[in-house]
C-alpha cells in the first residue's frame, strides 16, 4: 500500500522553477513532520527541508533563499517550492512523513536541471 506520493518532479532549464508535492495517507495519523530528501546519482540521500506540525521549518543551507517548503496539515501534504534551480539540484526528490510509529517514505520524483 503506498502511503507517501510525490508528484512534480520534470525537466527544467537553470534558473527555473519546480514545485514538488507530497501527499501522506490520511491512514497515517499524527504526523509530526514531513521532510524532503534528495540523492543525486552516485552520492548519499541527503537533506533538503522539513516542516514540523506546528510549521517550524528546518531548510538546507545550500538552497536557502531558493527552496521553501510549506504544509497543508489537514490534509497531510506538503510543498516543496524551487526557484533559481541549478544543475547540481539534479537529484531524485523523495518525502518522508514521520509519526510517533515509524517513518513513511515515498518512490520520489526526479528533478533533473540543464545548463
């Protein structure tokens, strides 16, 4: 049963825009945060942003200014806005949600920026 869909991944030119959506289960219940992550080829899935219940939001130094994420909480999902993207934020895009149970991940989305 898949539980975590993102959506929005494509194709852009640097300096362009992408927003990613990801939406959690409403069968998951209490989520206290949902997160972005990103694994370019050959490298580890790294960090990207996450938003907390109460809307703290916690964002990855190298595309602060570019990213932002946002979250629709009554209907677990969340947004990740990308503006100014450049070629090394290629990368599959993949959301997470996180409850007091476990940790819900989704298949990602692929992000792929050309020079």
């Amino acid at each position: 049963q898949v539980q975590v869909v993102e959506s929005g991944g494509g194709l852009v030119q640097a300096g362009g825009s992408l927003r990613l959506s990801c939406a959690a289960s409403e069968t998951i219940f209490r989520i206290s945060s949902m997160n972005w992550h990103r694994q370019a080829p050959g490298k580890q899935r790294e960090f990207v942003a996450g938003i907390s219940s109460s809307g703290s939001t916690n964002i990855r130094d190298s595309v602060k200014g570019r990213f932002t994420i946002s979250r629709d909480g009554p209907k677990n999902t969340a947004y990740l806005e990308m503006h100014d993207l450049k070629p090394e934020d290629t990368a599959v895009y993949y959301c997470n949600a996180i409850n007091y149970q476990r940790t819900y991940w989704g298949q990602g989305t692929q992000v792929t920026v050309s020079s």
